[in-house]
C-alpha cells in the first residue's frame, strides 16, 4: 500500500512537472514590435476574418461571451482582450496562430490599435 502511494506520489510530481508555456506570456513586452507596423485592414482584419470570425466562433451571428469580430469596432473593443486570450493559446479553439500571426496582432494592439 505504501509503495502505491509513493508511486503515484512520484507519478503525480511528474506529470505535473511538465507543462508547456508561450514565451509571450512568460516574458510579455519581449516581442519587437520595432520592425512590424501592423495595418488593420491589411494585416490583422483577414487574420480575424479566417480565424476568428468563423461560423460557430465570431462570425456575425455569435452569441458567445465574446460576441461577433467582423468589423474594426468589434475588434477594437475587444483588442485587449483578444491580445490576451492569443498570447496564452486560449484562442482560437482547437488551433493555434503562428508566431507571426501572434506578432501582428500583439504589436496593432501595444500600439493602440488604431483603425489603418
């Protein structure tokens, strides 16, 4: 019985020794945003349009908690939001941006996320 207990104790060490982290969230403010100029409509608006917009996420229709993301408005006052929920992988569900998708969207939001 002990040995059980012992096992599953290490087991339990193990498992919840290994994890895996962005380094965005462990190290916010390292991404260099010096070189990228993100434009809304150029760059981050079709990254929404194809990964965030969709049928049953932030289309037009959404009635989930954070509604639709089809247009500048929408997406501006959820930016924050947004910036976070991409740099701790929590979104999009079931997928993941590249870093540099991650990049853009952080660097049009730390730079106000204005409407260009």
């Amino acid at each position: 019985m002990i040995r059980k207990i012992i096992t599953v104790s290490i087991l339990a060490a193990v498992l919840t020794g290994c994890y895996y982290d962005k380094e965005e969230v462990l190290y916010p403010g390292t991404t260099d945003c010096s070189t990228l100029n993100p434009s809304f409509s150029t760059h981050v608006m079709p990254i929404i349009q194809t990964r965030c917009a969709i049928a049953g996420c932030h289309d037009a229709t959404s009635g989930n908690k954070g509604g639709p993301f089809v247009n500048y408005n929408q997406v501006k006052d959820k930016a924050s939001t947004i910036k976070s929920q991409i740099l701790s992988g929590a979104m999009p569900q079931g997928s993941s941006l590249t870093a540099a998708q991650i990049q853009v969207i952080s660097c049009w939001v730390s730079s106000g996320a204005v409407n260009n």
